[in-house]
C-alpha cells in the first residue's frame, strides 16, 4: 500500500476531543499534492495517526451549511 502524503493548508477549527486527546477536526488539506480540501476526521495528539473522514470541495462545504442553517436541532 502506498503511502498517502498530505498537507495541512489551514487549520480552521477542532469539533470535539477525547480523553486520550484524539480531535476531530476541520481543515484546509492537500491530499498527494492536490487541490486543497475541506477535510473533517479524527487526529492523534501528536497527528501521526488519523482517522477516517469526509473531504468536500468548497462548493460541497457550501451546500452543508446551507443544509445545517436550515435545518432544526
């Protein structure tokens, strides 16, 4: 399996933490010298470790927040 190389663009902000210290987090990522995307999954503390995620175009990041604005919790 190939190793997959990222960047972290921009920091934008961490959801949630756990006791072990995982984050889930929002940001700016540069997956194999891509595009940057919009990337929400879980980090280790020391961020060698992730966990599985979701990544969205800034039209995709666009159309959740119209979704999440509308929507009643």
């Amino acid at each position: 399996m190939s190793e997959i190389k990222y960047e972290i663009i921009k920091q934008i902000g961490v959801l949630s933490k756990t006791a072990s210290g995982w984050a889930k987090e929002l940001n700016l990522i540069s997956w194999n010298d891509r595009e940057p995307k919009y990337d929400l999954r879980d980090w280790s503390p020391d961020r060698e470790k992730m966990g599985k995620g979701v990544t969205l175009s800034k039209e995709e990041l666009t159309a959740l927040r119209e979704l999440l604005n509308n929507m009643e919790v």
